[in-house]
C-alpha cells in the first residue's frame, strides 16, 4: 500500500484494494493503514457501504491529494470457492488506464504511473507498458526477468517466445478497454498476465522502460508461484496453457504458429517426464516446434519411460 500511497502525479488515481476473508489479518492492516493515512470522515471525498457481498471503504490520503483508496472488504474467501474477484473492480474501471500489482508484489519508484501514462499518452497506438523488475525470495533480493538496458517495443512473437514471467505483473500499465475485450482463447486461460501480454501485442504496440519500478516476490506462501510447487496444480496448469495457445494459433490464422511451439516446447517436455502425455503427443511437439531437437527423442523417451536403462546408457557412454 505504501508504493501506491507514493505515487507522485499530476491526476487523480483510485488504487482498488480486495481482501477476501483472508486468514492472516490482512483486512485488520488495511483498515488500520486507511484510519492513519486517509481521510476516513470527510464527507465530500469518503463512502462507508455495506454491501451484499462485503464492506467498502472509499478515501482520500491526507496528503497526497491525488491518491484515493477503494477497499472492499469481502465475506468469503474467493479463492476457497473458486469464484473471480474481477467483477467488484467494474465499478471502478471506468478509466483510461489500468495499473496492476497483486497482493505479494510492491511498487518501488515514485514515478512510475507518471512515467509510463505520460508515454501512453503520447503514443496512442502504445497500448501496455511494462518494466523492469526485481525479484524477491524470503530476504533475498535480485535482478530477474527481462533486464534490456534501453527502452524498446516487443513484437508479439517475441512477447510469446518470452514467456509470461518475462515482465512482473506489477509492471503493468494498459488501456482499460483491453479490460473488456476477451477472445475465446483469453477465457479459456488460466493465468491473467501472460495471455494480456499477448493480446496487447495483437492490439497496438507493448513498450518497455529499463527502469527498474517494482519488486515480485516468487514463492512467497500462498502466491501463484508457490502453488506451482505442488505437482498436480503444475500439470494442470502446463496443460491449460498448451490448450489457450492451441486456440490461440488457430484464432491468429498460425501467424506466430512457430513462436508459439516454441514457447510450449518446455512444458511438452515437462507434461512427458511427469507421464502425464505420451510419447506420441510429445514427438509432434517437437516436430511442429521447427527445431532441431529430433535427436534427443529417444533420449527423453528412455529417461522417462524407462530410466534404470537411461542411466545404465548413460554410464556407459562415460566410460
């Protein structure tokens, strides 16, 4: 909250906070920072609802005039449920722009919606803006991601090619209207970053600042990157990604049909060490990727299928 509070502009900016029963007094944080930062009872500028879903609480900081905070606070844990949160943020997205940054993540330049908003307002046919970005693991923290040290545009082949972690999600500056534009593949996908990357790319141009204006913390406890620990949650998620993308390919009429294998060659890889596609799938990944990796087929299919005659192979080659 401190990295939004920071934020120093030259326009208004509602910074839409969503706690949803967690467990570990996240609400009790929120509430107590809005009552020291905010102005709580000034009647032109704050709301107290009480809703069906929850509470909300709308302010102004005391002293950055530009800085307003929309928290609602809900009864049940959405994630328990596996119901989105996306639709209590619509009353809110009536804006030309949208930031991003989750719940574990940070903001860490005073500028950074001032720089990256003076530059889409500039550019037109610029329709996201990312940055560079550290990451963080415990107390550790360090470059990661793309680091390019000048400013460039990314075509969308090379936004595929780089994958979803390439650009943190709370580097994220986009035109509000990408908010309501949702092809099949979109729906279907289940991350949110990744597939935006993409479909800004497909829209209007993707523009990059070599400023580094954010810190992700990967694998922090329940965070997406921790959940991709657990064996299950990653096949499944390496399978929904191949799914999105097929369609993706199809819907883009395979223009970015060699970017897109790939971008998913890893995962077949990974789906076939788990067992989890067979050799079959596993071989026409490879084919349709385009690249020269025919000779490690046998290679993977005895490392898989049947590792104690890998290994023996294997030490026989090093003798």
């Amino acid at each position: 909250m401190s990295g939004f509070v920071m934020q120093n502009t030259n326009f208004p900016f509602v910074a839409v906070i969503i706690d949803d029963a967690s467990t570990d007094r996240t609400s009790e944080t929120i509430k107590h920072f809005m009552a020291d930062h905010f102005a709580l009872d000034d009647p032109m500028t704050s709301r107290r609802e009480e809703k069906e879903y929850g509470q909300l609480l709308f302010a102004q900081h005391k002293t950055n005039r530009n800085c307003f905070f929309a928290v609602i606070l809900l009864k049940e844990n959405h994630y328990r449920i596996k119901k989105s949160k996306s639709g209590y943020y619509k009353e809110w997205q009536n804006t030309r722009y949208t930031a991003i940054c989750e719940g574990d993540d940070y903001w860490v330049d005073p500028f950074k919606l001032q720089k990256q908003i003076d530059y889409m307002d500039s550019h037109p046919d610029c329709v996201l803006t990312v940055h560079s970005a550290n990451w963080q693991t415990d107390d550790r923290i360090y470059p990661w991601g793309c680091q390019d040290s000048f400013p460039k545009d990314y075509s969308v082949e090379e936004l595929i090619r780089c994958g979803g972690l390439f650009f943190s999600t709370a580097s994220f500056v986009f035109r509000s209207e990408l908010s309501n534009d949702w092809p099949k593949w979109r729906q279907i996908a289940g991350v949110g970053d990744f597939p935006l990357q993409i479909l800004s790319g497909l829209r209007g141009d993707v523009h990059y600042f070599p400023d580094c204006m954010c810190v992700y913390r990967y694998l922090h406890e329940g965070s997406w990157s921790s959940e991709q620990q657990n064996r299950v949650s990653n096949i499944a998620f390496q399978k929904n990604k191949i799914e999105w993308m097929m369609l993706l390919d199809d819907e883009t009429e395979h223009r970015y049909q060699k970017a897109i294998y790939d971008q998913l060659f890893q995962h077949y890889i990974s789906l076939f060490n788990y067992r989890a596609i067979g050799f079959g799938d596993y071989a026409r990944a490879v084919q349709k990727s385009g690249q020269k990796r025919y000779g490690r087929l046998m290679k993977d299919f005895l490392r898989s299928y049947l590792n104690p005659v890998y290994r023996f192979l294997n030490c026989f080659r090093k003798k």
